[in-house]
C-alpha cells in the first residue's frame, strides 16, 4: 500500500494503526500485508495511540509502503530545499530455497544440519544463471558425511548389459535385493563420466559392493587425490588407496587391506568401472573391483565374467 501525505511531518511506525490516508489497516481489516501506519488528519501528524518513536522530515511528498510486520520501506523524495535524508539500510534476508542452489548433498547437509538420507535436488552449474536441477541420493548418515550417489549398478548374474554412462544426470538408489535386474531401469542403472563428475568438489569417494560369489561386503573411503583425479579426468589410478582408506559400516572384504593393483584405464569413463583396485595373484584370476568391462561384474573376487549377482556403488562428498 502507499499514499502521499503533506510535507512537513512526523513518521511513527506502530503496528494496528490507521493509515495516512485516513483507512484503517490494522487488525480486523482485511488485507494482503498487514500495515502499521497512523494518521491524525486535523495536526498533519502521522502518530499512534500508544506514543511511538517519531522522525521529523521535511519534503514534498513522502510515500509510505506497508510491509509485513517486520519491516516497513520508506521512500523520501525531497525537493531541491530539502536536507538529506535517507531509510535505514534493510537487513539481507537469510537464504531461502528459492536463493539455495546446491551442488551437492554436502551443500544440503550445511545449509540443514537435520536434512535427512533420501532423494534431493540438486544442481548442476550452480552457480551459473544455466544451472540444472537433478535429482541426487544423499546418505546423511554414514561417518557423519553426506554423500552423494555417482554410480549404481544391481547386476543380475549370467547378464551382461552394458554400463550406462551418464552426462546430465545421476543414477539414484532403486533397490537392494541381489539377484534384481535394474539394467532396465533407466533413472537407476549408470554411473556418472568423467566429465560430469568433474563439475563436483570431490573430496573423498565411497565405494561399496558385494555379490553372490561370497559373503564378503567392501566398503570403504578414500581421499586419494590421485584417484579423485583419475575418477574426473580418466588420467592416473587409484593405486594410492592402499595407503588412503577408511573402512566403514559392514566392511568384511580383501580389498582395499590386500590390494597392489589398479590398472587405471586412462579412459576418462571407465576408470571407476575397469579394475579400479585390485589384488594381483599368480597363476588364479585376480581379486578386483570391475563393473562389466569385458564382460565380468566382480566384486572382491576374480571370474572374469558375468555369472554372479552384484551390487557396485560409488558416492563422493
């Protein structure tokens, strides 16, 4: 709401008063935002009832715009005879979720300590006036991080469907039963290339798998910046995980304890999927981590082919 009102007068901010224009804009009129303005016609003074602070000006026209009950804008135009004089500096407002673009779970997790493990949006670009919302699958939970899905794979034994490399989005979590087929499931099935992976601050990743071959589950963290290097650019492996790794919830595995081997594919999109880590032996297949390159799902054991169920994941933070 504004009006004008004469020169030379006094301002009172006071909730539930009558407005410089003489109509009553407090409680029990109804209004889009609730003003608090009072007016006493026959002085020329705005006032209120219960003696406000008051503020002396002296111009041609003031117009008084109603909030709501927390802040109050007024707009001063002075002619040429007038003194200075300027509004109070309005306080920045604390972001909202229209202001909050982020990047990441880890963003989610700063801007609300309490945001809970499940699907959320996030941003590609987000900083950029072309930012991309996508959806994201944070675990807020495990060590105290927040991390977020960059691969899924539920691999069904004796298939053998290709990888799905992702450019514009990520794969979210579907299910966990062994032996499913998600290889159908285009919003669950892929992992994130190289390229999209590097328009992420990664500081650590987070791999997990098991399979049908043994009993074992692998789940571990590292913040190898070779292997972050390697996961976003296919340049150099993940050999400096065997000195890099925290094991986590449910860990029972032979990797990364055992490994000496990551052959690194220098291919920026297969470097979290060929052989990423491993444990080279003589004369039996090695024990690695593959993700249907040529053919094997392998998951802290050597086949070298396709027969076993498995679940790969990866997450970063």
């Amino acid at each position: 709401m504004s009006c004008k009102v004469p020169a030379s007068i006094v301002i009172s901010v006071v909730v539930g008063m009558a407005s410089a224009c003489g109509e009553r804009i407090g409680p029990g009129a109804p209004q889009e935002n609730p003003g608090f303005i009072g007016h006493d016609a026959d002085a020329n003074v705005l006032s209120d009832s219960n003696g406000g602070t008051t503020t002396k000006v002296d111009a041609t026209d003031v117009v008084i715009e109603a909030k709501s009950d927390s802040e109050v804008v007024t707009d001063v135009k002075q002619d040429s005879s007038a003194g200075s004089q300027k509004p109070s500096p309005v306080p920045s407002p604390t972001p909202t979720a229209s202001t909050f673009y982020p990047n990441s779970c880890a963003d989610i997790k700063k801007f609300d300590p309490n945001a809970k493990s499940g699907n959320h949006k996030i941003y590609l670009n987000a900083a950029s006036p072309s930012r991309k919302q996508i959806d994201a699958t944070c675990d807020m939970l495990e060590g105290n991080g927040a991390w977020t899905l960059v691969a899924n794979y539920l691999h069904k034994g004796n298939t053998n469907p290709p990888a799905s490399i992702r450019t514009s989005d990520l794969p979210l979590i579907g299910g966990d039963i062994m032996g499913v087929d998600e290889s159908t499931l285009a919003k669950n099935w892929g992992h994130a290339g190289a390229q999209l992976l590097s328009g992420f601050k990664v500081n650590e990743l987070r791999f997990f798998c098991r399979s049908s071959e043994n009993n074992r589950v692998v789940h571990f963290k590292t913040n190898d910046p070779n292997c972050i290097k390697s996961a976003q650019t296919g340049v150099g492996n993940c050999l400096g995980i065997n000195t890099s790794y925290v094991l986590l919830t449910e860990h029972t595995g032979i990797l990364p304890i055992a490994m000496n081997a990551a052959k690194g594919s220098n291919q920026p999109d297969l470097a979290m999927t060929q052989d990423t880590f491993g444990m080279e032996l003589p004369q039996v297949n090695d024990i690695t981590w593959n993700i249907g390159v040529n053919g094997a799902w392998e998951c802290d054991f050597g086949s070298n082919d396709s027969r076993h169920d498995t679940l790969h994941r990866i997450w970063f933070q």
